[in-house]
C-alpha cells in the first residue's frame, strides 16, 4: 500500500494529541518506518498550513447598522482631513 498525505497527517495529528512534536522522524516512526522524508515533509508542509489555519480565530463581522455608521464616520474624517488640508494650503 502506497503512503499517503492523509496517513501522514493521521499520524501527525496522533502524535499532536499525544505531547509529542511531530517531526518528520517522529512521524516516520509512527508510521512503521516507511516513507521517505521528502515525502513526509511535503505532506507536513500542508499539514502545518493546515493547522496554522484552522488555529486563527475567525472574526464575525460588524452588524450591517454599525458598518454602516463607521463608513459614515470614516466619510466624515475624510472630509474633515480634505477641508483642513484645503485650509493649510490656502494659507
């Protein structure tokens, strides 16, 4: 049987729940000692993008009311910026 990317994470992700960092020895090991590391280490690759992304929070967006306020808010400041510059160089 042909080693495949989801075996390596399979093992990966057991050696993560157990304490243990999965390096690609590590990982190799866990496997029975199959696979090359250039093997393992691409899937390890897309394992770690995989676990980076699943560990950033994700982030609700504001209710349409208060996006719509601070676009508003952020309208107004530019303006305020544009007059005050006019301002300044009108001297």
């Amino acid at each position: 049987m042909a080693l495949t990317k989801e075996m390596i994470w399979e093992a990966a992700d057991e050696l993560d729940a157990d304490g243990t960092k999965p390096t690609l020895a590590n990982v190799r090991k866990r496997l029975g000692g199959v696979g090359s590391f250039t093997t393992i280490q691409e899937a390890m690759s897309e394992w770690k993008n995989r676990k980076q992304q699943e560990a950033q929070p994700l982030i609700d967006p504001p209710p349409p009311a208060l996006a719509q306020l601070l676009e508003n808010f952020g309208a107004d400041i530019w303006n305020l910026a544009r007059v005050a510059a006019d301002q300044a160089l009108d001297g």
